[in-house]
C-alpha cells in the first residue's frame, strides 16, 4: 500500500488495542477494493478519550471502530445515532461526516455468525452466560429475531437490570435450563484462560445443542460442545462480520467474508 496526501485514515479505538484483528483484515479490504485507505490502531488512555475522539474529527480521519472500554462513552459524543445502536446502548463504529454518526454492528456480526452455524433461529429458545458489555448487542439480536432468552449471570443484579429492556428471563442456575434450550452462548470472559472456573458442568452439554462462544479461540466450553458432538463456534467470525458492516458503513462496499478470513490466516500463520 503506498500512503499519498490523498490517503484517507480509518481506525479503532481501544485500550488496550495492539492485539486488535481489525487493522488487519480492514487494510485487506481496502486493498481489496483498491480504495486509497488506511486502517491504524489507537490505544487511548481512558482520560484521554474525549480530546482524541473529538480529534479525530478535527483530523479529516473519516471512520473508527470503538472497541473496549468506549463504546458506551463514543455514544454519548455522537450527533446522531442509529436505531440499533441506541437500543443496545452501544457504539463500535462511528462514521465522521458532518456530524458524527454512531452506529452499532456488533449485534449484526453476532447474528450472521449463529445463522451460519443454526440457520434459522426464529423461536429458538437461547441461554446466555454473561450480561456484561458484549451482551446487550446479543441480548439486542436475540430478542429482535423472536427468540425464548434465558440469562445468567455471576452478579445476578446485571442481568436483573437487563431483563425488562430485552425480554430476557433470569435464571440463578445455568443447569436449570440446560434440557430446555436450543442454543447456549457464552458472553463472558470466562475461558480465555484455562484457570477459568467452568461456568456449569460442561458434560452436560447434549449432541443437539448449538455452543456460540464470543471469545476468538476454542475455550474449554468450545472443546467439550465439540466432544459431544454439539455444534459449535468461536467468535472470530462474528468478529468479521461485525467488521465487514461497519465497512459497509463507510464505504458502501461489501467485503466478501472470504476476503476477510483469508487477510486473517495468514497473518495468523505468519
Ligand atoms: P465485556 O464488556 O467484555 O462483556 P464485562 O462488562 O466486564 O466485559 O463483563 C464480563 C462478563 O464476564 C460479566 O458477565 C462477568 O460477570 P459479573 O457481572 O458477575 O462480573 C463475567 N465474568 C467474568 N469473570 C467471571 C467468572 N470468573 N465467573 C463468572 N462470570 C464471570
């Protein structure tokens, strides 16, 4: 890629961020479109956010992905808001124009990716583990798709708060609805490493259910789901598709997954 004066910047946003994906497989799709383009990671201190959001205004830089911990805070500096982003209380793309655009993708690349591996979901009934940041946009797909949400959470206050804002039933024990649903999702951190408490007794998953984990890597939920025979994925390619929309969101252009995927493994592999 050669950077001219005509190069226009795009990024994420994050602290931290230097083991982001997102530069990744972003540059890949602007080179896949030969779009004169960069796509740089920006590790803000949390009190800093403000003065280097409202920058990047300042700056021309003409879109980012917010990741963790601002998403709730780019909301609040946003002129406008989309739909989805506003009910999920959450923005990890923003789009600078004239005013500055917030939207919402992350509940999009959740969706693609589980319909990928289930298909259809419409009255699915669905466990989720977790109600922390992550969880209101898979809350946000869940409920918009028509499904039956159970949730559990460690703090059960959070999902408490939760439930009314998106139809979501409680329960204190995972195991309590383990025969009665279709799909299980895990939204917590739980499993990035392997001194992580199990979240139930994972032998109890069952060939038939479907075992979405958000976390980018096969987690011990993961690897006992796929023992039983239970169909199961990580969140890389929600990850993707989240990615693949807020390009969509910038440039009009729709990105094959494949396109994406590829960029990743060989990084990866390098
Ligand atoms: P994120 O924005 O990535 O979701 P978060 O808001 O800190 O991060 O949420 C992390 C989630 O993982 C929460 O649901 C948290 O449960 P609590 O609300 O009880 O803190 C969950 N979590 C983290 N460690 C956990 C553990 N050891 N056992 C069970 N849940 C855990």
């Amino acid at each position: 890629m050669k950077i001219s004066g005509k190069t226009q910047v795009y990024g994420i946003l994050g602290y931290p961020v230097k083991h982001s994906l997102s530069p990744v497989f972003q540059n890949a799709s602007f080179e896949y479109f030969s779009v004169d383009a960069v796509y740089v990671p920006f590790e803000v201190e949390p009190k800093n956010f403000n003065t280097a959001f409202l920058g990047l205004k300042a700056l021309g830089v003409k879109g980012v992905n917010i990741t963790l911990p601002f998403k709730e805070r780019a909301l609040e500096l946003c002129d406008l808001l989309d739909e989805h982003a506003k009910q999920i209380g959450a923005v990890n793309t923003v789009k600078f124009e004239n005013q500055i655009e917030g939207y919402n993708t992350d509940w999009i690349g959740f969706l693609k990716a589980l319909k990928d591996l289930e298909g259809d979901i419409k009255n699915k009934k669905v466990l989720v583990l977790g109600a922390g940041g992550t969880s209101k946009a898979v809350f946000y797909a869940l409920s918009k798709e028509g499904c039956y949400v159970y949730v559990w959470n460690r703090t059960i206050q959070k999902a408490l708060e939760l439930a009314e804002r998106f139809s979501l039933h409680v329960v204190g024990n995972p195991e309590d609805v383990l025969d009665d649903v279709d799909i299980i999702v895990n939204t917590t951190s739980v499993g990035l490493s392997e001194r992580d408490p199990h979240l139930f007794d994972y032998e109890k998953i069952r060939e038939n259910h479907t075992v979405f984990d958000v976390i980018y890597k096969r987690t011990p939920l993961l690897e006992k789901a796929l023992e039983k025979g239970a169909k199961a994925q990580d969140g890389l390619i929600m990850l993707l598709y989240q990615g693949i929309e807020s390009f969509r969101i910038w440039t009009n252009m729709e990105v094959p997954l494949s396109v994406v995927k590829e960029s990743l493994s060989s990084y990866i592999l390098n």
